[in-house]
C-alpha cells in the first residue's frame, strides 16, 4: 500500500473551477477520485491508468472533469470545471494495483484522507 494526501478542496460558487491533488508516497498503478455525498454512497468520479493513456469518468461528470497524472511526481489531478450544487462531496484519492483500469471501488486498496468540495448555489 501507498499513503495518499489530497489537497485543493474548499467552497466555490457553481460554475466556478477547483482543482484537487493527490501525491503518493511510491509508485501506483491505476488511480481513481471517488466523492462521497452526505447520506449517500461513494462512488467513482474518475480513473486513470499508470500511464494516462486510458480514463474513465462518471456520467455526470464527463465533459466537466479531467483526470490527469504526473508520474514524475507520483501525483493524480483532478480538474473540475463548471462546478454544480450537486458535486458537493469529500472526495478521496484511490489507488489500485490493477494495470487495467477500474471503476470498482473495492479494487482500490489505498484511500487518501478526503478532501471537502463544496458548491454553492
């Protein structure tokens, strides 16, 4: 297992931007962000293969988020844009040792502390 530490939540108006970020203390393999809403379940938001090449987003999501990744730097991001009320969540970092690119949450065996976004309406 790897230590993850996300950064870069706080409270934003909707349709304004943040961008989350989260550093790993060794290599990984494939990297999700997964958010988990007050009352409800977490769920995927989106994954990344260890090279960037494959990515997988969360229908409501996709077109607003970009995952992306440094390995240089063994750190994932998380680019949100045109924010909702509805994105509202702590969002975690994840990390799997499969290669090939996973949007189940029990394939993830290391999970960072969380990092609150909240949008205003």
């Amino acid at each position: 297992q790897v230590q993850l530490v996300e950064s870069g939540g706080g409270l934003v108006q909707a349709g304004d931007s943040l961008r989350l970020s989260c550093t790993a203390s060794g290599r990984t393999f494939t990297m999700g962000w997964f958010r988990q809403a007050p009352g409800k379940e977490r769920d995927i938001v989106a994954a990344i293969s260890w090279s960037g090449g494959t990515t997988d987003y969360a229908d409501s999501v996709k077109g607003r988020f970009t995952i992306s990744r440094d390995n240089t730097k063994n750190t994932v991001y998380l680019q949100m844009n045109s924010l909702k009320p509805e994105d509202t969540a702590v969002y975690y970092c994840a990390a799997s040792r499969r290669v090939v690119v996973t949007r189940v949450g029990g394939d993830f065996d290391s999970w960072g502390q969380g990092t609150q976004v909240t949008v205003s309406s």
